[in-house]
C-alpha cells in the first residue's frame, strides 16, 4: 500500500502559523481510514512554535532557500530558514523510511507551496514558486499536491497502486 506525506494542518491540526487548521476533507479521512497517511507540519518539526510569526521567501522560491542562496524570514525580521531546511530535511527521512512517492501539502505555504508562494513583501503578492519542504520532495523525485489539487492527487495514487499490483481496475 502506498503511503502518503500530508501537511498536518490539513488534517484538522492546528499547526498552522496562525494556530489554525484546514479540513476536514473527505479523500484524507478516507486515506487516513486506510492507514496510508504519514503526517508532517514541517515547520513544527523543524522547531517553530504554534502560533509563530508568519514566514515567507523573497521571491517565493524553496529551491534557493536549500541552496543556502535566499532566506526564509518573519514579519518581524528574524530568519527562521534553518527551522525550514530542518523540516524539509525530516520530511525526506519520513519518505525514505516509508518509501513514499507522493505528498500532498498545504498551498502556498512557504514549506508546503507547491505551485505558487508569497514573494517576501508580507503584502499578499503570489508569485511561481514553492515552499522549501515542497522543494526538498521534488528534488527527491516525489509527486507534491495541494489540497486544491485532490482529484489529480487520487488519479496519482490509483496510476501508482495500479503500477504497484500489476493490475489495472477497470470500471
């Protein structure tokens, strides 16, 4: 059975920065039922308290902050990047361990981000990027989804059970 990495606060957790949580959703209490989901706050892991002062990446890119070439600071100033590169390094453990191919993670967040992210100004502007976690799994030849991409995220996991079994279901 594949395992699945998923963001905690999008299984009710309240990890976020603000202390909040988002779900429930139908897909992860189901995966969560099967005993396929592996949970993760990347931030939390990395050390970050709840609540936490928000976070971003000028420019909104993960991939440079583990480059060591950008930082991940907080509105107040303080540069919370080895607290990020700790959960993207705890992650990658958590996917070696339980030999997981996809990840399902919080949207724009600047660990989870997969597709878009803050730039930096603490303003609201989005731009392409993603988190640092979310870079990490990549980079480690994993498939990252957020939540708004749940349908293409059960498509993936049945393509991999499918691969896996050697069997195609039809119906």
């Amino acid at each position: 059975m594949q395992k699945i990495l998923v963001s905690r606060c999008l299984l009710g957790q309240r990890v976020r920065y603000d202390g909040g949580a988002h779900g429930p959703f139908t897909v992860l209490e189901r995966w969560q039922q099967e005993g396929r989901i592996v949970p993760l706050c990347p931030e939390v892991a990395g050390g970050l308290p709840t609540p936490r002062a928000p976070a971003e990446i000028a420019g909104g890119r993960g991939a440079q902050v583990l480059d060591g070439l950008l930082a991940v600071m907080t509105v107040e100033g303080e540069d919370v990047t080895a607290a990020f590169v700790s959960g993207a390094e705890q992650a990658l453990a958590l996917v070696a361990q339980h030999g997981i191919r996809l990840a399902l993670l919080k949207a724009r967040s600047p660990s989870c981000g997969n597709r878009e992210n803050y730039d930096g100004s603490f303003s609201g502007t989005k731009v392409a990027g993603e988190g640092v976690t979310a870079a990490a799994l990549r980079r480690a030849g994993v498939r990252v989804f957020s939540e708004e991409e749940l349908p293409t995220a059960e498509a993936a996991l049945a393509e991999l059970e499918r691969g896996a079994s050697g069997t195609i279901n039809v119906g």
